[in-house]
C-alpha cells in the first residue's frame, strides 16, 4: 500500500505543479501586462494554494507509511 500511495503523490505533485503553478504564472504575467493589480494577485494565491497543496501531499503520503 505504501508503494501505490507514494506513485499516485508522486503523479498528484506533478499535476499540482502543472496545473496549478502554470495558471499561477499565467494570471501573474497577464496581470502584470495588462496593469491588473487582482489578477495578478489572484495569480499569487494560486501559486500559494498550490504549493501548500504540494505540501499536504507529502503528509498524505507519510500517513500510508
């Protein structure tokens, strides 16, 4: 069970960083280009949700140790 619990946090962190730190980048660039203080923030919270969320991903996977 440990092995299949590390594969699948192995492959969620891949698609968090993907995903989420892409749309980050995106929303923070475009903000910035287009003078947009709230997208460029929302830019922000999204890199910072992700990166908790890359976080809790190693805390789940410690639980199936």
């Amino acid at each position: 069970m440990g092995d299949l619990a590390k594969d699948l946090m192995d492959i969620a962190r891949k698609l968090i960083i993907v995903v989420g730190g892409g749309a980050g980048i995106i929303n923070i660039v475009k903000g910035k280009s287009d003078e947009n203080p709230k997208l460029f923030e929302e830019g922000l919270a999204t890199i910072g949700i992700a990166g908790a969320l890359y976080a809790a991903t190693y805390a789940i996977a410690a639980a199936f140790k």
